[in-house]
C-alpha cells in the first residue's frame, strides 16, 4: 500500500520509451491528494509531467452486474454507492428510470421533496468538496468550516431518511416516507446560516492570493477539448459548455424554479472552483422557492408491491454534483433487468486529466485533480 508518491522507476539515463532523463512514478492507489483508490502513473521530465496515466479498478464491484440480479426495487440503493456524494440523486435517476417504463405519475408533493433533498445533497457534496480542495494546496481550516455547515444538512437528512450519507429515500412513485414535521423549518435555519457563513469562504479561500496563483491557468481544458472528452457537470461548465441537465432537459419541478446555468470561460482550475461555488448559492435559491410551497397530499403513488417492465428499453438522466448520470435499462418483461448501464460523470471527466496536465508542473498536478472532484467508486463502478 502506498502512503506516499513512491518512485518505481528512475531511469536517470534511459527511461522505458528511450527517452533519456525522464522518471516514472506512481500516485496512489493510497495517497491524500486522490482522494480514494486512484492508481496515477505519472511520467516526468524533471518537474515537467510529460504524460499521466490512470490505473483504474481497485474498487471495482461490478454493481451493473448486481443490478441485473436485483428487482426494481431493489437495484436503485446500489447506486448510492457510486457516487455516495450524489446518493439521492443517483437514486432519483433509476426511480424516474423504472417510472418511465412503468408510466407512473409522481405526485407534486413527491417532485418538490425530492428536488429539495437533490439540491442539499449538491450543497453537502460541494462543502466536502471545498474543503478537501482548499486542504490539498495545504490550507487546512477550510476544511473544519466546510463541515460545519454540512452537518447541519446531514442531521436534516437524518431526521427524515434515517440516514446520512446513503440515504435510500427515493422509491418507484415517489419518496420513501413523508418529511419530518421539522424539516421545512430547519432547512430555512440552514439556509439563513449557510448566507451569514458564505463570506468566510471567500475571505479564507476563493480570495487568497496564494491560492489564486495556484488555481488560475493551471489545468486549462478549452470548450472544444472538454466537449470532445465527454465532459459534465462543473468541468464541463467551467470551460464554457452548457450541459446543466436541470436546464437542457427539466425534470420533476425544475422547470418551475428559476435558477442560473453556472458558466465560467477561462477553462482553468479556478474556473472549475467558481463554478462550483457559485453552484451552491443556485442551489440554495431553488430551495428558497420551494421549501415553503410543498404542496399537500400524497408522497408516494400507488404501486405494485412486485414491479415489472414492459419489455422494451429505457433511459433517464440527471445532473448530479459531478455531472450527467444516464440509466439506460433493457428489460425483457420480468421482475429483474435484463440490462443495466449507468453513464457516470466521473470516468469522462477523469479522462480529461491527462491532456490537462501534459506540460504542467508536477506540483500544479494537486489543483488539477482537485477541480475534477472524483470519487472513485463513480469511476470504478
């Protein structure tokens, strides 16, 4: 296991292509900057990165695969174990998936519950991001403060979903259980704390100066580039590419809400990191219009206690706290699918790495990955 970036190969003369001076090292799969089991096979040419290499797989369990054993019920919780940051929204992806083939109707209680619960878990999955990024270019307070604010959303989700992190709330037609009778009025606390706390984000970080020379040219990806690689979410965003599929293609109540695109131009790290930041004050305007307006009735439709698809295929997709998630299911009619495939915004935005750091500094390489946002067990599904 390594604790540290240990060099494997020093060819000092010679490296493995030929080229004379040249040093391979690893990255991981256990290091503090990859935050998870990402294996990064780095060439140098002194402190120059010549080329990076992704060793994938060391958490692979083949949750495609379990899918295709599990009812529809069941399958949608393995998802919270993908992308455990965007759990709910995961899990809202495959129930609006089986709700397609099954052309249930959602109630209006069930649509504005579950846009809520997506944009705090986008808010909560930023905060953990924030402060991970600002403790990989060495600043280390950031970290405390942005989990102060993100308990506060985890006892919220606590309450109604008995859980914190996979909180396996959403079903076929709707949510598990009604929100607790507390809920609306401590999400309007958060909210109120989150607006009187922002400033000291930006004081402590997005200002600093040495952090900004860090952040700005660093890891540049141009519109094209990131169009070409497949980009999503805050990446794909950062670099000018319109691809909010809250906006593009609205589902449950966000075409009701009125809330920004996020768009920076600059295609650097600190592009990525305002995007993102910015994303969260969004995020809190569509709670805003919604937490007073949940309308009354029903939180669930009535469904089948046994769920099958007609045969045919289906697919939906959400934008998640790292981009597009697709769900794409085959069914040949039974209680199980025959096929399952998700379309995981990490893996793309992973593969942009690479071009990003050609020709940088080996040291510029935490700022990079940092702005991607990567939680391993979305790549490595």
């Amino acid at each position: 296991m390594y604790t540290e970036t240990q060099i494997i190969k020093d060819t000092t003369q010679f490296s493995s292509n030929g080229h004379e001076g040249e040093l391979v090292i690893n990255v991981g799969p256990q290091h503090p900057a990859t935050h998870g089991v990402l294996h990064l096979v780095i060439t140098l040419n002194g402190e120059t990165i010549k080329k990076v290499e992704p060793h994938l797989g060391y958490i692979h369990r083949s949750i495609e695969k379990m899918c295709e054993s599990l009812t529809y019920r069941q399958f949608i919780y393995v998802t919270s174990r993908m992308d455990y940051l965007s759990a709910h929204m995961n899990n809202h992806a495959c129930a609006m998936t089986v709700e397609k083939g099954l052309q249930i109707e959602v109630p209006p209680r069930a649509q504005y519950i579950r846009v809520i619960m997506d944009e705090l878990t986008r808010i909560a999955s930023h905060e953990l991001w924030w402060g991970a990024m600002a403790m990989d270019l060495g600043a280390f307070t950031p970290f405390f403060y942005a989990f102060r604010e993100r308990e506060t959303i985890n006892d919220i989700m606590e309450e109604t979903c008995g859980a914190r992190l996979t909180m396996n709330y959403m079903v076929p037609g709707g949510v598990m259980a009604d929100i607790h009778p507390l809920f609306q009025q401590k999400v309007k606390d958060f909210i109120k704390l989150f607006k009187s706390k922002i400033d000291e984000y930006d004081e402590l970080v997005t200002g600093n100066i040495i952090f900004q020379n860090r952040m700005k040219g660093v890891g540049l990806l141009s519109k094209e580039d990131a169009i070409s690689y497949g980009c999503s979410g805050p990446v794909a965003r950062g670099s000018g590419v319109s691809c909010d599929i809250r906006k593009l293609y609205p589902y449950e109540v966000y075409d009701k809400v009125a809330f920004d695109e996020v768009l920076e131009n600059e295609g650097d790290s600190f592009a990525r990191y305002m995007v993102r930041v910015r994303e969260m004050h969004q995020s809190i305007r569509i709670i805003e219009q919604l937490i007073d307006n949940i309308p009354e009735g029903d939180f669930q439709a009535k469904t089948k206690a046994v769920l099958k698809l007609p045969k045919g295929e289906f697919y939906t997709r959400v934008e998640t706290a790292r981009g597009e998630l697709g769900v794409y299911i085959v069914s040949e009619g039974g209680t199980t699918p025959y096929r399952i495939k998700f379309r995981s915004p990490g893996f793309s935005n992973l593969s942009a790495l690479d071009h990003m750091a050609r020709g940088s500094k080996i040291g510029d390489l935490m700022a990079m990955m940092g702005t991607l946002d990567l939680v391993i067990p979305d790549i490595d599904r």
